[in-house]
DNA sequence: TCAAGGAATTGATTTGAATCACTTCAAGGA
DNA sequence: TCCTTGAAGTGATTCAAATCAATTCCTTGA
C-alpha cells in the first residue's frame, strides 16, 4: 500500500519519465502497490552483495552509486536525481548488487516490487521500450566516464563535471550550488579532495569561476571551461 | 535483400542471444531485410559524429568500439564478438555515434534497418525486453570498468584483462590466444603498450604466466592473478 | 552553546606510470 | 622474397597526481 509520503499528486509515477504514457488504469493500478521510504544521509539503501527484487525510483533528494576497492577507496560511478531510477540490474538478473546505493542528503524512494514491475511491463507493451531507451542513455553515460576517465587530466575532468553541474542546476543568476561534498565531487571524477582543492583555487586565480562559501559555484567563463574539458 | 555471406544456417539472427525466441515467421521477414557486409582490419564501420540508422550484428570478427582525445590518444571502451550488437545509440536517439567502430580483424557484420527493427520491435512484444536485459548487462560491464579504472591499479587491471580473456577464450589446454594486440590490450585497460610490456614481463619472471610467441598465454597461477586483480 | 568529527585547505614529499628515445621484431603488401 | 611499417621491448627520465602531514573551518548533534 502506499505510504503517506505518496500522495496522489505527488506519486513518483507522475514524475517519472520512464512512466510516462502508461495507460491511466495501470498507473493507478501500479500506483496502490508503489510504497515509499525516506532514507538519512549516509543510511545505505543497499549495498554490493546485497539482493533485492525492486525497482526503486528517486522521488526527493540525491543518491550515490558508489564501488568500493579492498584498501577502502570509494567511487562514484554515477549520481541519481529526482526522476531517476535503479536497481534494475539485481532485479533484472537475481544477482547482487555490484554497487552500494547512498543518499547524499535526506532522500525520499519509491519501491515497485519485482512481481508488479513485470505484470506492468506485460500489460503496457511500450513500458520496456521505454526502459531501453533509458538504460541507451545511461549506458551513453558510463561509456563517456570510461572514455574520459582514462583520456583526460584532473583538470579537465573537473572543468567537464563542473559545466555539467552548471547546466543542469543553474540557477536565473547563472550560480548553482554543488549538490554534493568537494570529497564526494573528486570521486565522482575520480580524484583526491586535495587535488579538487589545487584545481579549483587554479580556477580561481584564473576567474574562470567564483567561489561563495564552500557550495557556491559561479562559472564566469563558461567558454574557457568547455574548452579546457574537450566539450564541443 | 539478404546477401551470399547471410545464408539460411548461418544468419545473424540465428545466432544472436538477442533475437532468440522470436516467431518464427518473423524471424523470416526480418533474415529478407537482413544484409551483410565484410569489413577489412582497420576500415571503419563508423566514427564519432557519423549518424546511422542501422542495427549492427558482429557475425564473424572482433571489433573495438574507441573515443579518441583531441591529441590523439585512443581507448578501447568495449570489443565486441560474434553475437554482439551495436550502433543502437544512435539508431535509438537520433543522435550521433559517439565512438567509433573498428574492426580489429577481418569481420562479417549484419545490417537492420530502423524501420525494419522497430517494425519487428512492435510485432514481437518481448524484443525490447531481452534488449533491456541486454543492455542492463552492459550497463554493468561498463560500470565495472568506470570502477576498476579508478579503483585499480595497471597491474590489477591487466591482471583482471587475463583473467576475463582467459575466462572467455581458454582452449582445452588452458592456453588462450590475445584476441589483440598488446597496443589494443594496453588501450583497453587505459594504459601505454610499454607499461603493459613490463607488467606482462613481471607476470612472467614470478611464473604468474607463461608467453609463447606474443599472443599465445597460459596462466600458471589463476588464483594468484584472480588475487591481484581483486577478483572474487 | 559548545564540543566533536568530518570537510577543506595548504605545503612538502613520494611515486606510479607516462613519456621519450632507441632498438628489435614481425606481418602484410608490392 | 624483400621491404616497409607498425608492434613490441627496454632503459632513462619526467611529471601529474597521490600521499602524507598539519591546520583550519564547518556542521551537526548533544
């Protein structure tokens, strides 16, 4: 049943563009077996080696994909938004989990269970049609973190993942505020904290950007940055 | 139509994970849509920033799918053998490849059309579904790699290039042959041919392994490289 | 309000791997 | 068959970035 955190006007399934276009009558059909639960930051959803036979859709809030090696070291293999979902592949494939899921602020999630995800997907015959051209867009992603990974410098990793923050968060003034900890940017881009520290002052005295506070990012010379990170 | 390198036993679509389980009548109507072509080491299929509207299917060969930086340096993201397919990205999303497809070695490849594929899509219900679990797989492949590549240092990864290679291509003896060239290899797990020379070198002088010419390999010590390379 | 623990910064140092330079080897084309 | 060209191997050197070591700065929770 659906918990109070999913009222109608607010159900994940509206928000969801992997929803979209479902006939009505399955939406709400799906929309009475749709639970959800709110995480606290650090409180893991899962983790590797881990089994779980849901889907689970980011309703509020801000989650990490993360691997982890022996010695410890963490990283981000990617970031999911409101509107994103995961946990297709342990349900897909009744393995475990080969990431650890971990809000990065106080998250809310939508849970479809494996047997009502499937019926759905039976009933509404584009719904996986959907969800490959999802998975082709997030594939897209990965083999770009892959190719940028081992083709470009800290530097420009930086530059890339800060014009990327830029344009999906900007604000009407042009300033977004990180979504995540300077720690957690320099795993997402597969750096130290210390070396995000040096590139960014670089970026500074350059007045490539503006620093408010620790969170408040001002690109001034959007151009500059793209050209440093290879964007076209 | 179907060309002589696309016979009745020996179509693609035979022998393609992906389209078994289709009707056989459709299966038919797309083999009459279905054209192959050869492809020579080296001549490209297609390159960043090509479009195409056509499902590629590797038949026979082995092709490497490559982003290369503005100096110049390339990286193997993915290869793909007989039964891989690609070129769905831009087929999918109307957009361009964002890398480029080279045969490593002489290759049959099979070619749909979009309309042809979609057409087949909306008539066999569970297409899109075994391309979602398709995909899903190589969503994780290329998660695993985004991981490793930061995660792993080159001996771990070179290491775990054995391991795979050795899983996938091992005869009876246990001996497989490098489907690639070391410069291809070094490329793959995002290092230089010199670094891998001295690590395969290394390999050699603890007897992790065994060279025979420069693409013959035995492993010894399956345990020990499974060990360094931090596989479970 | 204060204390505690993580985040961030900054400087000094180390290091893994890239780069450079050259030689040798091998495969494919004329 | 030879010859060209790229692949491969090896040593010397450089370099980007990680690591190590201290502070300082914030948050957050008691």
């Amino acid at each position: 049943m659906c918990c109070e955190l999913c009222s109608h006007e607010s159900s994940c399934l509206m928000t969801v563009p992997v929803f979209k276009g479902m006939k009505d009558q399955d939406i709400q059909a799906l929309r009475k077996v749709t639970k959800s639960r709110k995480f606290k930051k650090g409180e893991y959803i899962f983790r590797e080696g881990d089994r779980s036979e849901t889907l689970f859709v980011v309703k509020e809030g801000l989650i990490k994909l993360t691997k982890t090696s022996l010695e410890g070291k963490e990283q981000i293999v990617r970031l999911l938004f409101p509107g994103d979902f995961f946990g297709l592949y342990s349900l897909l494939r009744d393995e475990k989990h080969y990431m650890n899921a971990e809000p990065v602020q106080e998250t809310v999630i939508c849970l479809i269970e494996k047997r009502d995800f499937l019926n759905t997907m039976e009933k509404n015959s584009d719904l996986s049609f959907r969800f490959l051209l999802a998975m082709n867009d997030r594939l897209y992603e990965a083999d770009e973190s892959v190719g940028n990974m081992s083709l470009l410098e800290v530097e420009q990793r930086l530059a890339r993942a800060l014009v990327l923050f830029h344009d999906k968060m900007k604000t009407k003034t042009g300033a977004f505020t990180l979504p995540i900890t300077k720690k957690d940017l320099a795993s997402l881009i597969g750096t130290t904290p210390e070396s995000v520290s040096r590139k960014l002052l670089a970026f500074m005295s350059q007045k490539l950007i503006h620093m408010e506070g620790q969170r408040q990012i001002q690109i001034l010379e959007l151009d500059q940055l793209k050209e440093i990170s290879e964007l076209h």
